[in-house]
C-alpha cells in the first residue's frame, strides 16, 4: 500500500510538472530605484523604496501616478528589489492588491488589480509561450515562430549574471529585442529562457540559484528543441552575453549547434576576473594608482580565501580585519556578494572554460569583445579561439565591434561607458547585428 502512495504522489507531481505554466500578473507600471536627493529627502534607506514610472502603455494603473513611490506591498515592507520582485511574484493575476506609497510626501493606500502579464504579439512572428522543467521546477522559455513556412534556424539567446527577467517583446526598445528582431525579421527562431526564479518561472530566489543549476535551464532548453517541427535543427546558434558565454559552450559541448557567439565573457577563471577588473575598472574611475594597487591587493586575499581556500565570509572577516571595509563593500550578506550568492560564484570558479571551449564538437564560434566594454577583459575573448582551434583549425575567429560597450551601446570609450552606465538613454550600437549576420552567411556558407 505504502508503494502505491508513493507512485501516486510521483504521477501527481509528474502531471504538475506537464501541466501549461501559468503567466503570472505584473502592476500594469514601471519601478525604478528612488533618485538619491529623493531617498535622502524622505529618509529612505536604498533598496526599501521604488519609483514607480510611466508604463509604455502610457497609462498608469489605478490611482498610482508616475512618480509615486512603493514603500509597502499588503502592509509589508520590503528591505530590497530582490525582496520586493519576490512579494509580487506570488500576487495570483486577479488579485486586487493594496499597496502604501508616498505621493507628494505624504503615507497614502493605492489598490491596484493586479493584471495578467501581457502576451507579444508580433507582425510577422507568434510568441510560443512554453516551459522546461530543470531541478524540479518548470522554467518559462519564449520560442518566437516566423509566419514563414518550413524548417527554420534557430538563434538562442543565453543571458548575463543579472537574476533579470527576459519577459519583453521583440518589438520593445530593449537591446536584446532589437538584436532578436532583426533575426526574427529575416524569417528566424528566436529562443530564450528565463532564471529559476524569476518572471513566471518557478523556484528561487533567483539570487540564491547556483551557477551548476543555471547551466541545467540552457542546457534543457536546448535539449527539447527537437519537438517543434518548425526548427531545423541542424542550424541551431547560441549567443551568449557576458556569463551567458560561460554558460554556451558547456551546453554546446553535449548538445551540437551550428555556432556559437560568445560577448564580453570571462574564459580564464573567476577569481583571475576579479583581480583584472579590480585594478582596470578603479584606475579607469580615476583613483589614486596607489589606492588602486591597495584594493587589488585586497581583493587577492579576499576572493583566494573564498573559493580556493572555501573559507565563509564570517570566518574571512574574523581572519583578516583588516578587509572589514572591503568585505562590507563587496558582501551585502553572509551568503551572498554584490551579484550573486557566494554559492553560485564559488561554482563558476571551479569551472575550466578553457577545456569547454574545446570540446564544443563542430560548433563554429565567433568571440566578440566590444572596444569600450569596461567589465569584460579584452584577453577573455581574444584567447578563445586559440581554445577551440586547438582541436578544429580556423573553427573559432576574434572581432572587436567598434564604438561598443558591455550593453551594446555606442560609445566613444571606456570612460565614457562608465560615465553613461546604468542611465536611460544610451544609444544601441547595430554595428553588432551586422558583424553577427556577416559572420553566420560565412559559416552557412561553409567558408
């Protein structure tokens, strides 16, 4: 009787898992982080408070209006956007829910319906709205279908570190919309997927998912390919942007793909990444060269006591007080630093890129560095085809996309990527789309 049970409770879990995953709901606005002079005028601490802003729609829900500031979700407050995003991810659509805000300066209540996200609905594509299951939970991927008839190739975007949700329209001014669409305008499958965790997708919290179990998402995406009749398999390309090029040759090295474009990656190890990055990245914010030589040094004992010698960060600071200030900076909490928990970078450190690179089979790859990228190391890439031509001559080709940052914006160098980072804006750089479209002609080609 009790292995009857046991089946029983495996086919119900087996039938949820097959079960259509459901969209979740969305505010129907924006939410952006408070201006520093307005967080600083109402005493409110980072992260504890979201703007919220005008909606593409151009129609604010309910009573809310731009500019309004989120302070508490049903009479809950929240101590950051991680927290927050997490509040509203398990608000059923339907739900009508009361939110506290702060208009004009003044604690008011605001009752919101809390929608179904929006559906993309494209000209000549439509948005297949699918899942893959991976440790348990079903993922949400968007498999874009061409109105155009037969089999058609595949370009597969893989994302970076952020614990973000892809949830936009290919018609939306996003950079990676942009760059999709004009794949999609030519007649291509469009394919992503998002974290655990994050929009319709189950488990989490995202930030504390694993390097390991992120792989596992790309890795199942690509696996079940194969049932959507319209995909020729046989032409299947990964891009992959910053991490997202950690992740694609992994992936590509058990499942064959025509290509792969890997974008501002890391393929030494992580903890070399860190070191690289500490002195460029602050010498190029104009800090004092010997302050710089201090915090790279800092950063050696630092990140060499937490993933090679696996110390945990409460057992580093008793350890090393003289990095109080550096950990404090560098480590919101116990588990997690300024990304992503220490888990997940811990994995990505044990990890040889290198070896990946070149067992990705008779995968053609292009590694592009953008000239005003100020996060990746221009050595990351270029070294990347030396991996994969080790085992297949001229299999794998280096390009610099002029006038490129990290995002894909057009810059005229790294500082002024730095001065223009994180603000609304900045202008997209095609120059990208060309360099990619050239290449794939040359592989399909067979040149």
């Amino acid at each position: 009787m009790r292995l009857v049970s046991c089946l029983l409770l495996v086919v119900c879990a087996l039938s949820g898992l097959a079960q259509e995953l459901p969209r979740r709901g969305t505010l129907g606005a924006g939410l952006r982080a408070v201006p520093a002079d307005t967080a600083t005028k109402h005493s409110l601490k980072p992260q504890s408070a979201a703007e919220f802003v005008l909606p593409a729609a151009g129609k604010m829900p309910g009573d809310i209006k731009s500019g309004d500031i989120l302070i508490e979700i049903a009479g809950k407050p929240f101590a950051s956007f991680a927290e927050m995003n997490e509040m509203l991810r398990q608000v059923p659509a339907g739900t009508l829910l009361n939110l506290t805000v702060l208009a004009n300066g003044q604690r008011e209540q605001r009752q919101v319906k809390f929608i179904e996200k929006p559906r993309d609905i494209g000209p000549n594509y439509g948005m297949i709205y699918d899942h893959v299951v991976s440790s348990g939970n079903r993922i949400r991927t968007f498999v874009s279908k061409p109105k155009a008839e037969g089999k058609r190739p595949v370009m597969f975007w893989i994302q970076g570190i952020g614990a973000s949700s892809t949830d936009t329209p290919l018609t939306s001014q996003s950079v990676v919309s942009q760059i999709l669409k004009s794949f999609s305008d030519d007649g291509w499958v469009t394919v992503r997927v998002e974290k655990t965790g994050t929009g319709d997708s189950e488990g989490g919290p995202a930030m504390q998912v694993g390097f390991d179990e992120e792989v596992d998402i790309y890795r199942q995406t690509l696996k079940t390919l194969d049932k959507y009749p319209f995909i020729d398999r046989s032409r299947v390309y990964i891009f992959g942007h910053s991490m997202g090029g950690c992740h694609a040759p992994i992936v590509a090295s058990e499942f064959p793909v025509k290509g792969i474009i890997s974008y501002g990656t890391v393929s030494d190890s992580w903890l070399e990444w860190h070191i690289k990055a500490a002195r460029t990245q602050s010498l190029l914010g104009g800090e004092d060269p010997a302050v710089v030589d201090k915090h790279v040094r800092q950063t050696v004992k630092f990140y060499n006591a937490l993933y090679t010698e696996k110390k945990s960060i409460p057992q580093i600071r008793e350890l090393y007080p003289d990095l109080a200030e550096y950990i404090k900076q560098s480590a919101p909490s116990d588990d997690m630093l300024s990304t992503r928990s220490v888990k997940y970078m811990r994995e990505v450190n044990e990890v040889n890129f290198g070896h990946f690179w070149q067992i990705v089979g008779d995968a053609r790859v292009l590694a592009l560095f953008g000239e005003n990228d100020f996060v990746a190391q221009e050595g990351d890439q270029s070294q990347i085809p030396g991996f994969v031509n080790r085992k297949k001559v001229r299999a794998a080709s280096y390009v610099v996309v002029k006038e490129s940052d990290h995002g894909f914006a057009k810059t005229s160098s790294m500082a002024d990527s730095l001065a223009k980072w994180g603000k609304p804006g900045t202008e997209f750089n095609p120059e990208i789309i060309r360099i990619m479209k050239e290449w794939i002609a040359s592989v399909e080609k067979g040149s």
